[in-house]
C-alpha cells in the first residue's frame, strides 16, 4: 500500500504555500477540537504519508500528537508558521526522544 499523499494543517498562509508546492490535502482549523478531528482523520487515511503541521496548532493537541506518534507512518512534521519557529515544539519532541531512546535528552 503506497503512502503518497501529504496533508498540511495550518493557518492560511502556510496551507496556501505548501498547497502550491504540491500537497495533496488541505485544512484551516478555527479551534483545537477541528485540529484533533482532521488530524485523527488524515491519520486513519491508508494512503497518508505525511501529515504537516504547524507548530502553534501542535501545541493545542500535543496529547493527541504523542499517541499517533506510536505509529510509524504517517510521519507527523512539525514546522514554523509564517511568524517563525515558536519552540513550542520542544516538549513533544523531547517525548518522542524519551520514549525512543528510553532516556530524557536535554535540546
């Protein structure tokens, strides 16, 4: 089963550059409930390769990124919204080390 598809959920700049470079999916959440439902939702897709999001969104459902983080597709790609990079980021992916490597690593 070919995983071809990439998602992108962010605000409407960032959906709107990485729409044109090719992403297959596309979602602008109002609130973290709409951002957990698509996020669950292009997770379950079989085709899903990668899902995109930004990092201000990743904070509100940052429970639900380390559960689907488990699994290893679909990727889940962090990324800076048009304001930079927030930091933000930095306690889910201290999880996703600690639950790799079995030891806190200091970034």
């Amino acid at each position: 089963m070919a995983s071809d598809k990439i998602a992108v959920i962010g605000d409407r700049d960032t959906v709107t550059g990485l729409r044109m470079v090719g992403t297959t999916e596309h979602f602008i959440p109002k609130s973290p409930e709409e951002t957990r439902s698509k996020l669950l939702e292009y997770f379950r897709d079989p085709k899903m390769g990668l899902i995109i999001l930004t990092e201000p969104l990743a904070k509100t459902v940052e429970d639900t990124i380390l559960e689907l983080s488990e699994a290893p597709v679909p990727v889940i790609l962090l990324i800076p919204d048009r304001y930079g990079p927030t930091g933000e980021y930095e306690t889910i992916l201290k999880e996703l080390i600690r639950r790799a490597v079995g030891i806190e690593i200091k970034l």
